[in-house]
C-alpha cells in the first residue's frame, strides 16, 4: 500500500517558516490529520497543526525535548474524532534519516498515543522536514510496526512535491521522449506518479481522457454512471455506432488500455451519489476533474476536495441557440479550487437551489415532479447543444492548466477562474483573492474520513 501525505500551502508554510528558523535549531510542531484509505493508498491529510513554542522546548543543533502536556488538546481531539497526529520535527543539519533517538522517541510517543488515547486501531505518521523544505516520514501502526512514508504533496495555487530523492526512470519508452524534450524528464516522471480522477466521460471528460493518457499519467480513476447513446457521438472521442449501448467508462478504461501507454484505470459506471467505492477510490486522488453538468455533482465534488485536500479543477461548457439555425452564445468556464479558500457556491458558480433541486429528484422524484408542477422548481439538466470542438478547446485549457500548476511554464502566476467567451472571442480572467472564502466548507479542509460520509447523511445509503 502507498502511503502519502497531503498539506495545503497555507499550513506547509506555517510549519516550514517555524521548523527552519535562522538559529539552525532543532523545532517541533503538530499536525490533526484526516484519513483517506482506498484503493490501495493510504492518505494522510493535514486539518490543521499545533506550533510547539520554542521556549517550551530544550533546542540543540541535533537534539530535541519537548513537553508531552503541550500535545494533549490535539490528542484529545485526535481521540474524539478519530483522526491521526503528524508529529514533524526538523533536522537543520540535513540528515535525512530518523535517528536512534528519533526512533525512540516515536516508538514512545505513538506507542503511548494508541495504547492510552487513540485505541481505534488506525495508523498516525512522524515526519522531518529537511533544509528546504522536503519531507520524510514514517507510518505508525497499531501493531508496533512503521512504514516509510511514500510521498508528500503541498497543494495551493502550483501542486508540489516536498518528497526529497525523486526517482527518475532509467528509461523512459520511446513515447515519451516527446513529452520530455517538452517538459523535461522531472515532470514526465511527475505525471507517471499521479492517480487522477475525472467524473463525467462524456463531452469535456473524454478529451481529459485522451490527453492525461497521452501524458503518460499514472493511474486514471473514471466516474460515469451513463451509456453512450446515438446522439453523444457527435462529442465522444474514440466512438462509433458500433459502441451505442456502452457504459462510458468501461469504453474508456478498454480504450486507454488498448493504447498500451502504462496508464492503469479504475473505472466506476455508478452516479458519484450511489456509489461509496467510486467516493473513497476518488478520495486518495492527486488531483480532480470535474467535467459534470449538474449542480448537485459538482457541489459534491468540491465537497469531497475540500475534506481529502484536493486540488479540483472544474469545467462547464455552454451553448445556447438562437433558434434561427445558429447559436447566441458559445463559451465555457474553467475553475481551480484551492480546497480552503473559495468555492463553486462562494464564486456563484453553483447555487444551493439548484443543488437543492436535483438531489430531490435524484432522492425523492415524486415529490420533485410535485414541485415542479407547482412551479416551485424549473426545468433541471435540460439538455443543450453540444459540439466536440468547443468541448475540446475547454479540455484542452484545463489540462494545460494543470501543467502549469505542476511545471510553470507561464510567465505569471496562473489564474484561478477562465471565463472563455467564444463568441465575443474574449476571456475573463480571475484570481482566488478576488473571490470570497466559502468558510462553512473550509471548516472541513484536510478533515478525512468521518461519519456520516462528508457530512451528509444522504450518502450512508450507497449501495456500490
């Protein structure tokens, strides 16, 4: 099982800024973690951390003590809730191991934790971060056994690795050279380590698709509950007459695999609100794409990015006919989500009525068509135009979009809402600091596995 830790910028550069001080001392800190466990990963995610004063502290080049009674609000909390401890310390001096008197220390402190406070069973991680900023890490079981921790994201407006002595492949196939002379081998390597979930297959999702397939991504994790119909063909990458009747991700999962590209692909033909499994596989995901028409879906996923601390890219298409044989308005919309900070509900990109509307008919559809009749609810997901060439465009922007996040190529720090106007042949641009934060969900970021599911008894039924 991979083990991996998530931090957003804002809590890395907490710890960071205290754990390396310009005295070259040893310091300490504490983090609450939330879990994700599925799929083969297991993710610890930082919900927010505990500074360890200096003066509560003996602090040598090489050495550390620090008072366990300053740790006993968070492992109260820990203990309450059923979350984990990060304990991370520095070594200044650049040693990148755990030292005999590190180990020790764990084996005491964790020890005690699980046996005295935390007796649910579920692992907790000790960390060091390094001079500039990497991290190294060791997964503590309830057993008395560790595991080296695999891998540490830094997630905020670029998506960075804080994991020290990246493996490179000796020789990357010849399909990839391309890719490399690009963007060079540390992010082709990059990609090969990223699970990415992309829900919705259908217009703007299979361009996704076919472009992180062609990157050479990792894993691909796919979310479709539909089947392809005759009148999709026109947008499908890939299809034909012969695939009407499909589920749209089983096309895909085969047509990725077909291509033979190293690309690994998990694939669920279930409604995200039906299926627990589709939830937690998309919960240990590096980055999300969320390429959905509905309201109610892409409340869900922004939900689930902000609990699994997530980088969630989202995308909308739209086009509207003029009813004269050609269209008044042609545009799509590309939003990044800083799990935290802004959401989809605080930049008005969604709204809670209709979010309201369709999980009633999702739910209870007797009495949405009750409503509806009763005028308290409009027409939900009416279908509209749609056409392959503005899909892709918009695909193709999201995932260069993620590139940049990964690489920077740009000049400028990117934007975090695309409003492109095809029609007008314009784009607005945006950035985080001009949209509000969304703080009833921020209350939840890094929070993990909890019960009910996300807060929202309506998933504790999920049959898949």
């Amino acid at each position: 099982m991979k083990t991996c830790l998530r931090i957003s910028a804002d809590d890395y550069e907490v710890l960071r800024g205290h754990l390396l001080p310009i005295d070259g001392l040893e310091a300490i800190a504490f983090a609450l973690c939330g879990r994700a466990n599925a799929a083969g990963r297991l993710v610890f995610t930082v919900h927010k951390t505990l500074i360890i004063p200096y003066d509560r502290c003996v602090r040598e080049d090489d050495y550390l003590h620090w008072q366990t009674e300053d740790v006993f609000p968070i492992m109260n909390e820990a203990m309450e809730k059923q979350m984990a401890i990060m304990r991370i310390h520095s070594h200044p001096g650049g040693w990148p191991h755990f030292s005999k008197a590190d180990l020790a220390t764990d084996n005491e402190f964790f020890g005690g934790l699980m046996k005295g406070w935390c007796e649910d069973g579920l692992p907790h991680l000790s960390a060091i971060m390094l001079p500039g900023g990497k991290i190294i890490g060791r997964v503590y079981y309830a057993d008395g056994k560790a595991k080296r921790l695999d891998s540490v994201m830094v997630v905020g407006s670029k998506i960075l690795s804080a994991t020290p002595e990246d493996t490179f492949e000796d020789a990357p196939p010849d399909m990839a050279l391309r890719n490399i002379q690009a963007f060079g081998e540390g992010t082709y390597n990059a990609f090969r380590r990223l699970r990415i979930g992309i829900v919705g297959c259908s217009g703007t999702g299979c361009h996704v698709i076919e472009q992180l397939m062609r990157q050479q991504v990792g894993e691909l994790v796919l979310v479709d509950p539909d089947t392809i119909e005759e009148k999709n063909l026109n947008r499908l990458v890939g299809t034909g007459k012969g695939d009407v009747g499909k589920q749209k991700v089983m096309f895909y999962k085969k047509y990725v695999e077909r291509k033979r590209m190293g690309v690994k692909v998990m694939a669920f033909p279930y409604n995200l609100y039906r299926s627990d499994q589709a939830r937690r596989a998309l919960s240990t995901c590096d980055v999300l794409f969320g390429c959905v028409d509905s309201e109610s879906g892409r409340m869900l996923l922004n939900k689930l990015a902000t609990f699994y601390l997530i980088p969630y890219i989202d995308m909308g298409v739209r086009l509207d006919a003029d009813g004269k044989g050609g269209v008044s308005y042609v545009g799509g919309q590309i939003d990044y989500l800083i799990p935290g900070h802004s959401s989809l509900l605080s930049r008005t990109v969604i709204k809670t009525e209709g979010v309201s509307a369709e999980l009633e008919k999702l739910f209870t559809p007797e009495l949405y068509v009750q409503h509806q009749k009763e005028h308290y609810i409009q027409n939900v997901n009416v279908d509209r135009p749609a056409v392959i060439s503005v899909n892709g465009y918009i695909a193709y922007l999201a995932v260069l979009d993620l590139l940049e996040r990964i690489i920077g190529y740009r000049v400028e720090r990117p934007y975090d809402q695309l409003v492109v106007l095809l029609h007008e042949g314009g784009i607005v641009m945006s950035r985080e600091e001009g949209f509000k934060d969304d703080d009833y969900l921020a209350k939840y970021k890094g929070r993990g596995d909890v019960r009910p599911y996300l807060n929202m008894p309506s998933l504790s039924d999920s049959q898949t």
